[in-house]
C-alpha cells in the first residue's frame, strides 16, 4: 500500500503544488501546509474505494485540506504580485508565459471555492467530476464557471486600464 500511495503522488505532485501555490502563496509555512496536504491523503488513502479516478480523488482532498487549513488557521489571503518563477511550468513563449502569470494573478484574487472550481476546470476536469469534487450539482458547478469566468474576465481587463 505504502508504495502504492508513493507512485501516485510521485505522478500527480503537480496538481499539490499548483494547489499549495494557488492557496499558499508566499505564505512562509506553504511547505508545511504542503506536508499537511501529504499526511491527509495518506490517512484517507485506505479509505479509497475507487469509485472516481485517483486524480479525481486527489483534488479532493487536497483542496478540502487547503480549504480547511485557511479557516482553521486563519490565513488571511491577499493579493500579492506572482513572479514568473512561483510556478514550476515550462517555459514555452514570453507571451503565453506572460499570459499565464496574469491568469494565475487573476486566480489569486478569487475566493477558495472559487479557485479550487477554476484549476479543475483549468485541469480540464468535466463539469460532473467538478462537482463530485467539489460537492455541488452538475447544473450549479456550471453556472459558477461562467460566473467565475466573467470574473476573471473582468479582473483582468481591469488590469489594462
């Protein structure tokens, strides 16, 4: 089991990191928080019945410990500039890289529900595995996309003027 557990976190880090970045930032206990994320899964991991795939299962987890972490610690979440290097994404283009950082900026202003709808959907997560997710139904994890695209959308064309 022990080893198991260690493949998929080795295969689906990623998505802890972007969670940890998205929620965490610049917070100077992010690693431990990222250790607390670790510790969660690892004692719900026997309780996995694979009734949704295991990336599925993981952001569960992993958002509901980062949500729990922000009210139980009250962790007051601000707006702060991101550098390029706060995320560990490739570099492909100055502009898509630029583009990029103004979407994540963007990200970071929004509330942790809202975040956490946004990277699964950004992740290309349907909207029924969403809201399995997230606990919400189907038709109302579709309206807080759009709501939550429009409110990108405006945050960043505010951005411009």
């Amino acid at each position: 089991m022990e080893k198991e557990f260690i493949e998929i976190i080795e295969k689906h880090q990623g998505i802890l990191h972007k969670i940890c970045n998205i929620y965490f930032y610049r917070n100077p206990y992010k690693e431990d928080y990222y250790q607390e994320m670790l510790i969660r899964l690892w004692k719900a991991y026997p309780g996995f019945n694979q009734q949704s795939t295991i990336s599925t299962w993981l952001f569960r987890v992993a958002l509901n410990t980062a949500i729990d972490l922000i009210r139980k610690e009250h962790i007051q979440l601000k707006y702060i500039e991101l550098s390029k290097n706060e995320y560990t994404i490739p570099e492909t283009d100055d502009v898509e890289s630029e583009n990029r950082d103004k979407l994540y900026q963007a990200i970071n202003q929004l509330s942790e529900v809202e975040k956490a709808i946004i990277i699964l959907y950004l992740e290309e997560y349907e909207y029924k595995e969403i809201a399995a997710i997230t606990g919400m139904s189907e038709s109302n994890t579709g309206v807080k996309i759009t709501r939550i695209k429009n409110k990108l959308i405006k945050i960043l064309g505010d951005e411009h003027k």
